[in-house]
C-alpha cells in the first residue's frame, strides 16, 4: 500500500488524517446509546465520513478512520481487544472505496453528479462488506461475539447509511474541496496513488472475500440465532451464585459482553479466509514498486490563502 505509506510525506495529508478522524469522532459520539449489539455496535450514520472522505482524501481518510474509531471505542466505553480489529476494518471502510473507485472509474472525479452515484454506491456496499467481514471475523476468533449476527447486518447497515448520506453530501463538499486544494490527487504525485494490472485480480479478491463473507455468515444466522437463545436459557436455569469481579473484556459494563459466545470453528475459519482474500486484494489494488522510495518531500508552500498566493 504505497499510497497509504507516501502520504506521510505530504503535510496536507497529515492534517486530513487528523480531520477525519476527528470529524469521524464527532459524528458517532452521539449515537452511542443506540445500540444494536451491546459493546459491539451501535446505530452509526458516521459510516458516511470514511466512505466520504476517502473519495476527497485518499488514503488519508483511511487512516484517520482507523484512529477515529479507536478513539471512538475508547471514550464509547467499547474499547477492548475487539478495537484492534475495527481500526483495520475501519481503515478498510475508506481504503477500499477509494481504491475501488480508482480502479473503476480511474481519474474521473467523484463529484457526486447523478451519473457517479451508482459508481458511488458501489464502491460504498465493497467498504461496507469488508468491514463487516473484518470486524466480524475478529470477534468470532477472540469468542466475542457471534459473526454470523454481526457481518450481515453490519455490512447492510453500512451500506444503507453510508451509500444514502453519501450520496446527498458529496456534490456538496467534493467541489469545496477540489476548489480549496484538499483532494488528494492535487496533493499527491499521480505514481503514489495509480495502480497497475494487480489491481483487477485485487478487485476479484476484495469481492470474493467480502461477499462470500457475508452471504456464508447470513447463511449461519438460524444456528447463530438458536445458539443464542440456548445461552440464554442456560443463564436463566442457572442457580444464582455470588457474583465475582470478571477480568477486562470478560462480561465487564463498559466492554459490554453479558454472556460469553464461543466461536464457531466453521465459520471462525470461513472468516478468517475471506478476512485474508480481503487484505491481498487491497494491497493488490494499491499502487506497487518502489517509487516511494524515490519520491522527493512535498515542496514548502507560500503562506496566505490560495487567491492571495496567485495574486503574488
């Protein structure tokens, strides 16, 4: 992922990692309280500022998404082993739209007219599906939660969310950014972020691993379901015994586990595959070689905003 690494170089790219990250902070805080799986998800319209932002920053968004949500988890009282897996997913949620988009409609602008929402939602569901599958598949393996209930609803609700607000903002903020200097491609050397050939076995990847994914976990959801309910009727016949202090992360309040789930071995493995596919089809998709090594810093800028710089 020469993209996600080269950006460091540039100041701009920095700050919108800071940007996002904090306007993806903002926008979830809120909704915490909606929760749909507790300790684990919650209502989350901010899906909308990775996919977002990743078509107006790049891989910046990218990372400030990823940091976004681990501050998210941190200050959400859902911080715990689980976070390490949704700052990856996260990171997905924006890396993989944008390289989508990247690959699908090359340097078209992701201006949201009418004719780039289809594209746009595309690109959207293949975010949404890796990070659901991601996310999901951690939990599963670290017997956290269960992934056939997680992904698919995760990954819909991404979907939905996201690709609708999406599509409303972007014809707002892609023409103010474009005008301020902020899209990547006007901060960034075209090698940094245009991919090759690996990118279309990357995209078949990506799409293998997402979608197979979700629709393997969605097909697990009546002995998911059944499991469950034979939990609860295992706590509920228990004899009431004292209670005793559970370590971080093992039915705690603010890790919001009630009772344990043990991972399915079946699709624990399933996951873990699809999770792989997902990874080798973002970095296939990503730019390649060693340009980076070679690309010289980003050269300082005049102070003043842009119109006072072209006037000079």
């Amino acid at each position: 992922m020469r993209d996600a690494i080269v950006m460091w170089r540039h100041t701009k790219m920095v700050v919108l990692v800071a940007v996002t990250g904090a306007a993806y902070v903002a926008v979830m805080m809120p909704f915490k309280g909606i929760v749909i799986f507790p300790g684990f998800a919650e209502v989350r319209p901010g899906v909308v500022i990775p996919v977002v932002c990743g078509m107006i920053f790049g891989p910046a968004a990218a990372w400030g998404s990823a940091f976004g949500n681990l501050v998210a988890d941190l200050f959400g009282g859902m911080f715990g082993l689980g976070s390490l897996f949704g700052m990856v997913g996260n990171f997905l949620l924006a890396y993989v739209p944008y390289r989508t988009w990247r690959l699908l409609r090359g340097d078209r602008e992701a201006d949201g007219s009418p004719r780039t929402v289809p594209w746009f939602i595309l690109c959207t569901a293949a975010g949404s599906f890796c990070c659901g599958v991601v996310i999901g598949a951690g939990l599963e393996l670290l017997g956290l939660f269960l992934m056939a209930l997680f992904t698919p609803l995760i990954a819909l609700l991404n979907t939905v969310f996201a690709g609708a607000l999406g599509a409303l903002l972007m014809p707002l903020l892609y023409p103010r950014a474009k005008k301020w200097g902020l899209v990547y491609t006007d901060i960034m050397r075209p090698a940094s972020y245009r991919g090759h050939w690996p990118a279309w076995p990357g995209l078949v990847l990506i799409a293998t691993g997402g979608v197979g994914g979700v629709l393997l976990s969605a097909n697990e959801i009546p002995g998911a379901l059944a499991q469950q309910e034979a939990e609860q009727q295992v706590v509920t016949e228990a004899p009431a015994e004292p209670e005793a202090e559970a370590p971080p992360g093992e039915g705690t309040p603010g890790h919001g586990r009630i009772i344990p789930t043990p991972a399915s071995p079946t699709l624990g493995l399933v996951g873990v595959v699809c999770s792989a596919l997902i990874l080798l089809g973002a970095v296939l998709m990503s730019p390649l070689g060693t340009a980076a090594t070679t690309e010289p810093p980003e050269p300082a800028e005049p102070d003043g905003p842009p119109g006072e710089r072209d006037e000079a």
